[in-house]
C-alpha cells in the first residue's frame, strides 16, 4: 500500500494524488482507483495523475458523507481486508497537520487513500529503588487486525475527526494512574 513507510518513494511513482479542493490529501493505489470508479457520482476518474472527489462535493458534510456511503459499499470488497476491521471512528482528512480538515475518513479506510494520520504517542519508563531506568514496551494483541504481535506505543490517542490535540492528550492522562503521570 502506498501508505505503507517503506514502499513510499515507489509508490510515489504508480500512485495516484489524492485531492480535495486543489490539495493533496494522500495517495491512491491503482487497484482502490480502479474500485473508486464505480462511483463517479462522488469520485472523478484519475487525471493527470490525480483522483479527486467531483465538484458538486463543496462541503466538509457533502463530502464526508458521500465518501462514507462508498466505504460502506467496499466493506464487502474482499481485496479490501483493511475495511474487515471497521471501528466506526471518523478521522480528520487534511493536507497538512495545521490545516483546517476537508472531511472525514473511517479510521481504516485511511490506508486506502494514504491519509496522513495524526496522534499522540507516549512511551514510558521507570526509575527503580538502585536508580535503573527501565523503559515500558508494550506489544499488540495478536488478535489485532493491523501488525498482531509486534511491540507497540504504551499509549496512544489518535487525533480523531473533532478532536484537537489538547484533548488527545486529556484522554490519554484519563487511562493513565496517577502515580504513572
């Protein structure tokens, strides 16, 4: 997937520009293209190197909404196993991180139109009685859809669609104990 850090520069190269409103807002792989394009009532076939919601999408509602309606109909794309893990949580779509957002995007479905994601990442530590430092590493269920197994953040708060940065960090504090803040 073009989103995917290590085949990014490649990917550069056969992926298509992801725009809203003359931004680019991520890239598009030829295989989603190609599946975008049974819905040309929300999605312009690729041009000059660029796929792009169609005009009449002026809105953050419009567009959010109609993209959603098409990500419910590929949830039954079996090429689509990201979808398989659907969270029902609405991430801010934007070109930059400061940027106002565009619309909003299904957490999983991000990957497909690779979508900057934003959040906030902590990782911990502890300073013992004989003052050894021992760092907290956490690893993924292996149950999880995305990288089962692996070592992970020990916490984590992704800059959802509504959220500001401030209250990513408040939510974290909540699941954290006091004595580890």
């Amino acid at each position: 997937q073009c989103s995917h850090h290590l085949s990014y520069i490649p990917c550069l190269v056969i992926c298509f520009r992801f725009e809203i409103e003359g931004a680019q807002v991520g890239w598009i792989p030829p295989h989603v293209a190609s599946l975008l394009a049974r819905y040309p009532d929300v999605f312009s076939p690729p041009h000059q190197g660029a796929v792009t919601l169609c005009h009449g999408l002026d809105s953050y509602e419009k567009r959010s909404e109609a993209v959603s309606h098409v990500l419910q109909a590929l949830r039954k794309e079996p090429s689509l196993t990201c979808l398989k893990g659907w969270r029902d949580e609405k991430y801010s779509v934007m070109p930059r991180f400061s940027d106002c957002p565009l619309m909003w995007m299904e957490r999983t479905a991000t990957s497909l139109f690779g979508v900057k994601r934003y959040g906030v990442h902590i990782n911990g530590y502890t300073v013992s009685d004989s003052q050894e430092v021992c760092m907290w590493l956490a690893r993924r269920s292996h149950t999880k859809q995305t990288y089962p197994g692996l070592l992970d953040n020990m916490l984590l708060s992704r800059r959802c669609a509504f959220k500001n940065i401030k209250s990513c960090t408040a939510h974290i504090k909540v699941g954290m104990k006091k004595r580890h803040v």
